[in-house]
C-alpha cells in the first residue's frame, strides 16, 4: 500500500539536491573551443585547393 503522509520537504530537499549535483557537475566541464573544429576545417580547405590546383595544371 502506499503511504497516504507525503512529505514535500523530502521531496523538494531531493530535488535542491539533484539540481545542485547537475550545476556543479556543469560548472566542472571545461568548455569546448571551437578551435580544432576551425582549424580541420581550413586545413580541408587548403588541401583541396592544393589537389585542385595541382591537377588543373
């Protein structure tokens, strides 16, 4: 049977809880640069135009 006293400290304390661990957890990460990303990408670039140039010649 369940209980029919629910108590919305518990519940509430829970939860202040679970939100704390989820910004702290966030707070944690590094943040991602977007440098390498960048940086792959320029780098893809210039090897194609390389190869292009190379065989239109």
């Amino acid at each position: 049977m369940s209980d029919q006293h629910i108590d919305p400290a518990g519940n509430t304390q829970a939860f202040r809880a679970f939100a704390n661990a989820r910004e702290q957890e966030a707070a944690a990460k590094p943040k991602k640069s977007p440098l390498v990303p960048v940086i792959a990408v320029v780098a893809a670039i210039v090897v194609v135009g390389v190869v292009a140039f190379l065989l239109l010649q």
